[in-house]
C-alpha cells in the first residue's frame, strides 16, 4: 500500500530508527518541536525495524507509518540492508525514508540514493532542514 498523504492529518506517524543514544535524543527533541502531534516508533536494530515494518504493519493491512529516519550504521542488519527490503516489499514500499547518517561520503549517499531513500541527511539533524524536507513531502 502507498504512502497517505498525511497533510491534513492530525497525528504524524514517524519510525526512527538508530541505535546510537545521543542521536537518537537530539532527533527526539526536534520532532517534538515540530508543533505537531507526532507518534514516534523509536527503534535501535535493523531486525527490530523489519520485524515491525514487516509483520506488524502488514498484519493491520494499514500502512501506520508515514515517514521512517533511518541510520545507516546499526548493529546486525545495516541501513542499507533495511532500505532495500523497505523498498522491496510491496505494502510498505512507498513509506518515504529519510537517511540520517554521520557520513557525508558520496559513496554512502549514491548507495541510498541507488536504493531508493527519499532523502539523505547528515547528522547532526537541522531543524530547519528537517522542517523543509517535512514540507517537501508533504508532511508538514
């Protein structure tokens, strides 16, 4: 199932995933200060990410989830290996996904971009950054 253009929608549904602590927090602190009502899955593992995204929202038969943030280097399953099944797989494929990444290497945002992520952030996260991209998607 594609994407819902959550526009005019009350709640924005967002999956974040990352393992690190501090990033994590600060991206937090930015989505709450969003002056939207946002529900936040916040996930550290690739496995716990496909797990939800796979079985969780497929058993709804809903696509839940309207934006997922996701970092390339997690522990198990990386970034990478996660946005190819995201993209793969026919129920969530359209659910856009910003990478938010420590690397500004053009070999990690050509893999991601060869993958099909809607965007590439480097950390830390802007919030006027992150806003623009909200808005780009219609989000926001």
């Amino acid at each position: 199932m594609d994407n819902v253009n959550n526009q005019n929608q009350d709640i924005l549904n967002i999956m974040l995933i990352e393992d690190d602590f501090d990033h994590a927090e600060l991206t937090k602190r930015i989505i709450s200060n969003l002056g939207k009502t946002v529900k936040l899955i916040h996930v550290k593992s690739g496995e716990k990410a496909l797990d939800y995204l796979l079985h969780k929202c497929n058993a709804n038969k809903v696509n839940e989830i309207d934006l997922i943030i996701l970092d390339l280097r997690l522990p198990g399953i990386d970034g990478i290996d996660i946005l190819k099944r995201i993209k793969e797989t026919k129920e969530i494929k359209g659910i856009p996904v910003m990478v938010l990444s420590t690397s500004g290497f053009n070999h990690d945002k050509n893999l991601a971009k060869k993958h099909k992520a809607n965007y590439y952030l480097v950390k830390p996260l802007d919030q006027k950054e992150f806003i623009k991209t909200l808005k780009e998607l219609k989000l926001f």
